[in-house]
C-alpha cells in the first residue's frame, strides 16, 4: 500500500500566526492557525482569531498564506519547511 500524503503537505506550522487569502478576495490577517478538522468528510483548516473567534476555511477556497514577520523565528520549522519541499526555491 502506498502512503497517502497529507493534502497540505504540512505548509503551516500550528501555532504560527498567518495572513490567509481566499480565492473571493476576503483576507484574514493576524489568525493563527490550529490545524485541521473533518467538517462534513472534508478536511478543513482551522485558526483562531485575536478575539478568540474561530475561523474555518475549505483548502479549496484557500489561495495565499503569508507567514506574519513579528512571530518570533523558529530554525526547526524552516528546516521541516525546506525538508517538505525538495526543490525549493530559498530566496
């Protein structure tokens, strides 16, 4: 049997704060993103917001995510970062 990578390919970091686009033009700035939940036999990715409200998104839907700069950096996540992208361009 084949392993079956994750549909995200483990792109964000729980506990990261993020800037997040969906593909209707709405952005979510300053959520801090959760993981994910099956809503439905979908996954789905789940943040929280500043105020504590939960957000969730279909990845369908989803079109950008920007890393926010003022979280503190973590060489452990790039390095899992560059690790999960074998051909990466590192700018």
């Amino acid at each position: 049997m084949n392993e079956i990578n994750s549909f995200d390919d483990n792109l964000l970091a729980e506990g990261i704060e993020y800037t997040v686009g969906t593909n209707d033009g709405a952005q979510f700035k300053g959520i801090i993103y959760l993981g994910t939940k099956m809503m439905k036999g979908k996954n789905i990715m789940v943040f929280r917001t500043k105020d504590n409200n939960q957000l969730t998104i279909n990845p369908s839907y989803h079109t950008f995510t920007l890393e926010n700069n003022d979280t503190e950096y973590n060489d452990v996540l790039d390095k899992q970062s560059q690790e999960s992208i074998p051909n990466a361009l590192v700018i």
